[in-house]
C-alpha cells in the first residue's frame, strides 16, 4: 500500500507538469498570433479561420478594442439575428451585430448596429465578409501581461531552459542507474 501513494502523486505530478506545459504553448501561440496582426495590421488565417486584432470600442462591453477576433466565412443564409459580422464599409472593415433580416425583391439586406452605438445602419449581404465566431479577451491580466515581445521571449526561453534542464536530470538519473546495476570486482 505504502508503494501506491507515491506512484499517485508522481501520475498526478506528471498530469499537471504537462497541463502547464499545453498553456505555456497556448499562451506562446496566443503571443505569436496577437504580435503579429497588430505588428503588421493584417488578418491571419488557419484552418479555415481567420483572426485579427479589433482597433475600434464600437462592439464593447462584447468584444473591447485589442481582442483577438477569430471569424468564419459563412453564407448569408447561415447569419441570423443577434450574430456578429465582420462587414466592409467605404473599403473599412468593421465589426457589427445583426438587429433585423430584410428581403426585399431578392435582396437581402441587414439592420446592424455595436452594441456601443446607439443608431442602425442597413448593409447588404454582399458586404457582409464573415460571421464571428470567437474572441479572445484581451482584457485579461494574464494574457495581457504576456503581450510584450520581451515577456514572450523571456517565456520561450524559460520554456527552452526548463527542457534542457529536464533532460540533464534524466540523463544523470540514467547515469547513476547504469553505475548501481554494474557488476562489483
């Protein structure tokens, strides 16, 4: 039994070695993503999703400026009430939430507004590009703490450190378990 209990602890302590791991490598991921569309203010893409950095308050308490938007091209058949697009408007892209569905003669047309302004705006479907589908809080502590190039370099290397440091310790253990099991003269 007293065999047991160790064993737990060193599952348990492997278990949240690696769930810290998988968050460092998140928030890594997160920095990498964020740096880049707010260095070069460009929408990045990958696995069918696209993301950027907002730099308008006009959607705020929802999504605040310098959240991470993550949105998917959909049809218009696929945006419903009370979604929120990513429109064109004068070649600007804006974010927006879908008050009121018209058809008329055909056309589809939108009643949008932020949910920080007060009036409505009618677009047309073509104009909307995607719907949103997530955001990443920006206002967050901890992940605004790890937005700096300094900090998120300072993170890699830790990360590299810390591997490098694992890898010497089970070298050496491996080491004085070679020297045990070698036979005396």
């Amino acid at each position: 039994m007293k065999t047991a209990r160790p064993k737990k602890k060193l599952i348990l302590k492997t278990i949240l070695k690696k769930i810290l791991l998988l968050i460092l490598i998140l928030i890594v991921a997160y920095n990498l993503i964020y740096f880049v569309c707010s260095l070069f203010h460009i929408k990045g893409s990958f696995l069918g999703r696209n993301f950027f950095v907002t730099n308008s308050n006009a959607m705020e308490p929802t999504i605040s400026e310098k959240d991470l938007v993550i949105t998917k091209k959909v049809k218009a058949d696929n945006i419903k009430k009370d979604d929120v697009v990513l429109y064109t408007r004068s070649g600007e892209e804006r974010l927006a939430r879908i008050m009121y569905i018209r058809e008329n003669k055909g056309v589809t047309s939108y009643l949008i507004k932020g949910d920080n302004n007060r009036y409505l705006q009618e677009i047309l479907a073509s104009d909307v590009k995607a719907k949103v589908i997530d955001t990443i809080s920006g206002g967050k502590i901890f992940i605004t703490m790890f937005r700096s190039k300094i900090s998120t370099f300072f993170i890699i290397t830790y990360a590299i450190l810390l591997a490098r440091y694992k890898q010497r310790i089970k070298l050496k253990n491996q080491q004085r378990k070679n020297l045990r099991q070698r036979p005396q003269i």
